[in-house]
C-alpha cells in the first residue's frame, strides 16, 4: 500500500499478523545522530530535567539537579544530605528544565528517527524514575518524527513508501497487543535464528496517512496500564514499544529499483520506583517489583549486546519477557537512549 499524502482521510485496512523484525538490509549512509560526532558511534544519550511540579513546589522540595553546559549536569544536595557529595555527570546533550519538547527532538532524536528512512533501524529509548516526565517527552518526540517522516514522504516523489504499526506493552511479564485486544494478555516470544526475537500473534497495521497513523498511536497509548501513585496520578505500570516498519522503493520510471526496510521503535519504559517514595501496597507494590527487576534485567542486557557486538557472542542472562523485547529492539540498529531525571529531592 502506497502511503498517501498527509491529511487524506482514513480508509478500512485489513490486520496482519506479525512480529517479525525487519529483514536484513544493506546499511545506508545517513546523517549521524548528535551532529558532528564519529561514524562509528551507534548510541546517543541525553538526559532532561524537568521542572518542580505544583505538589513539589508546595512542599518547598529542594532543586537537586543543575544544567552547567549543554553536556553536564551537577547534582547539588541539600543541607540535610550531609553524607552525599556533589558530583556531575557527562552526556551526550542535556536539555534543562525550560527546555522544549522541539528542542529535546531536534537535538537528540530527529537524526536517530530520520535514519529509518534510509534503511537503517533505530531505537528511541525513554528511561527514568517515576514521575520523571518520560511519557509526556515521549508522546511530543513520537507526533515530531511522524510529522517529519510524512514530509519526507511528500518531498520524496520518486519512491513509493508504506508505513505499517505494532504496539506492544511488557506488564508484570506478560506481552499484550496494544493494537488487538483479542489476542489475547500473555502473548509468546520466540526466538528465531534467522529472524532474532518474534512476538507471535501480535497486529501490524498498515497506515494511510499521517492522521490515521496518529489515530493508530493513540489507541497504543489509550489501551496502556496506568495507575495512581504517591508521586503520579496517571504512572505508566508497564513498557510500551510502538513500532513503525518503513518500506520504500524506487518507482520504476527512475531507472533503477532499490528497496529500503527498516524499524523505528518508540520505547517507553515504565519508571524505576521506591516503594517508600510511591507508598506502595499490594498490586501496585508488585508492579513496581516487576518494573524495577525488568530495568535491571535491561540494563544488564543492553551492555551485554554491546560486548556480544564487538566478541560476535550476545550472552543473555534469562529469556523472560524484556530480555527478549532487547534483543528485539536491539538487532542492527542506531540507538537513542533519552533519560528523564526529577529535578527535586524532598526538604526534609
């Protein structure tokens, strides 16, 4: 299905099953992420803080966290935390507290979500504590890159592109399709050798046009776990994973054919928590529970398939559900890992 221009109303399509990462590619040059940074760097992290909340600012909770340039941040501890030390911490690009949305897209992600266009896959990863800010950024950078892509699409006469959607939430270690409530709420992983990680059963959807794209993405977000904490009135208790597979061709009148396939994933991870933080009891304690040992797990798994990539060797700890959902963002592809930090620590 070709892609039409944006703005054209809707049409009925029909629901593929799926859950194939994208086929093996020639990788294409493309615009580095970050700007003028080495070829060969794969991983981009930046890091926001955002602002006091109203709740925060009522109870006088200390600013913790300082922008110093565009690479560093202090954290700075309040009179009471005698034992802790002020250290700073280096990144990539950091975004302060006033920063805007557009900001945080054009300078840490566009590059990153733009190189799908070529044939290249990418990963956008949004990590944080609770109450960190992680969806809202999320959700901003998504409507950026699908604006930016369809505007590709129309300044790209010569090709012709079809845009497909899964979406996919990790709750309590259970894998659901946010796109087909039908198939069920513990749907299997398998790990194929040629294929790499398959979610079996799970919908890809074929889009139109940017306004049913959107419509697609917000049914993702509308059918995603939340629940009421301590810290957060509407925390996300699972890990969402909104993927986009992009497939353009030459037309035939241009002389040549050449194919492009590759995946964008959105990844919005559910925020570490502290139980004391969030008051947490019975099901919300054991979200919790799960969400920080799947962070864990991830983390553990992400440095292992940065080794395995050098040793050609990725061992992974244990096959549950975010160990593979890594290894399927993972294969073959630009990373952007933008991480969210509460700006405050509590004045007393």
């Amino acid at each position: 299905m070709t892609v039409k221009a944006p703005g054209t109303p809707a049409t009925k399509i029909d629901k593929t099953p799926v859950g194939t990462p994208t086929t093996k590619i020639d990788k294409t040059p493309v615009a580095t992420p970050g700007g003028n940074r080495p070829r060969e760097e794969k991983i981009m992290v930046t890091v926001r803080l955002r602002p006091l909340n109203k709740k925060e600012q009522s109870s006088k909770d200390h600013v913790a966290w300082e922008c110093i340039d565009d690479h560093t941040i202090v954290y700075k501890p309040s009179l009471r935390e005698r034992a802790a030390q002020q250290g700073s911490f280096t990144f990539d690009k950091v975004f302060g507290p006033d920063s805007l949305t557009e900001s945080v897209y054009e300078d840490g992600v566009k590059n990153v979500a733009l190189s799908a266009l070529m044939g290249i896959n990418a990963t956008i990863f949004a990590y944080g504590q609770t109450s960190s800010g992680k969806t809202y950024t999320m959700r901003g950078i998504t409507e950026k890159a699908v604006n930016d892509i369809f505007t590709h699409i129309m300044n790209t006469p010569e090709r012709d592109f079809r845009i497909k959607i899964s979406g996919l939430e990790i709750y309590n270690e259970n894998v659901r399709d946010l796109l087909n409530s039908e198939s069920g709420r513990n749907l299997k992983l398998l790990d194929d050798p040629e294929k790499g990680t398959v979610v079996e059963k799970l919908v890809e959807e074929a889009a139109n046009d940017d306004q049913h794209l959107r419509h697609l993405i917000n049914i993702c977000d509308s059918q995603r776990q939340v629940g009421e904490t301590a810290l957060n009135d509407t925390s996300s208790r699972s890990h969402q994973i909104i993927r986009l597979t992009i497939e353009s061709t030459l037309r035939e009148n241009s002389g040549t054919v050449r194919s492009y396939v590759a995946s964008l994933n959105f990844v919005d991870l559910a925020g570490s928590e502290r139980a004391s933080q969030t008051n947490a009891d019975g099901a919300r304690l054991r979200e919790g529970c799960h969400i920080n040992l799947s962070l864990m797990t991830l983390t553990t798994v992400i440095r292992k398939l940065s080794v395995g990539k050098r040793s050609g060797h990725v061992p992974v700890p244990r096959l549950e559900a975010h160990t593979h959902i890594a290894a399927f963002t993972r294969r073959k592809c630009t990373d952007c890992h933008h991480m969210h930090i509460e700006s405050s620590i509590k004045s007393c």
